[in-house]
C-alpha cells in the first residue's frame, strides 16, 4: 500500500520534467494537475516554464491534459489560455478521474504521465492506475488547512525520495 504514494520521479517544479528521456520511455501525453503544479495556488499566473515546457512538449508532438478537483469555471480558464482539454471536479484519487482524462488524451495509460503536488490525489490516483508519476514541488505555500496537513505526512514521504530526474530509472 504504501509505495502506491511514491512518485516514479521527483522534480522541483514542472520545467524541470525531462521530456526527452520520457518519451524514450514513449511518454507522449501528460496529465497535469492545477493548483500549485501548472500555476500558483487558486490563480492564473503560470509556474516559471510551465508554458515553455507545453510548447517543448507540443514540438514533440506530444499533448497535455488538465486533470483537476477545482471547479469548472477556474479549470477552464487556464485550460482555454492553453489550449489543452480538461476534466473538473475530478475527484481524484478516484479512477475514474484518471479514465476520463485519457479518454480526452485518447493515449494509453502505458503511454501517459500524471504530474501533481500532492501524494495523496495526484500520485495515489496516478499509480492505482499504473501510470508514470511524477511529484513536483508545491508552488504556493498557502494553502486549505486540511491540505496543510496532509502536507506534513507528505513530507515524510518525500523526505525518503531520491532528488531529481535520476529517479526515473528505479
Ligand atoms: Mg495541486
């Protein structure tokens, strides 16, 4: 149970996904969560690199998808300034928000990635669905408070793992 809550690569923010190394690992297609992993904490503003990284992506003729558990009219927003399709109100860990976000990929499992902030929603989900996880650092610190908490048993967890992209070979 409890290696369902290890990411297969840590980074310190989204830029820092090696693309090229995963699509030797035919990764082409991303699932991305929102707050805190594609922009700042319940806002528009992008992390650094983040629309550099969609474009690198796209060059390779990859894609992305929003996964997320925010309401529709935020998810939107800053999937439609992207371009990229989105699933709302996921319920994530839950499967079925997973599914829905390949069916808008339309690419295997085997063939796609979940980037997220939080081990419990983002990696847990992603792993129950044997896909390739990838945890990022958090890009706002403020936060709700049950999220607080749930950071504490986070940090244990992350306090275990390897830094960096090397991590991709376990
Ligand atoms: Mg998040």
């Amino acid at each position: 149970m409890i290696e369902l809550l290890y990411p297969r690569i840590y980074v310190a923010s989204l830029a820092d996904i090696p693309l090229e190394a995963l699509r030797r690992e035919r990764i082409r297609a991303y699932i991305l969560d929102l707050d805190n992993t594609l922009t700042m904490w319940n806002s528009n503003e992008l992390a650094p690199g983040a629309r550099e990284w969609l474009e690198d992506l796209r060059a390779m003729g990859g894609k992305a998808c929003l996964l997320s558990n925010n309401h529709q009219r935020r998810v939107a927003a800053v999937a439609e300034a992207l371009d990229i399709p989105y699933v709302h109100k996921a319920g994530k860990p839950r499967r079925r928000a997973f599914e829905r976000a390949l069916e808008q990929l339309s690419t295997p499992h085997q063939e796609t990635a979940v980037v997220g902030d939080q081990v419990f929603t983002d990696i847990l989900g992603g792993n129950r669905m044997g896909m390739l996880t990838i945890l990022v650092k958090p890009i706002h610190p403020r936060e709700y408070f049950g999220t607080r908490l749930v950071r504490k048993v986070e940090r244990l967890v992350v306090k275990r793992l390897p830094q960096g992209p090397t991590a991709a070979s376990r």
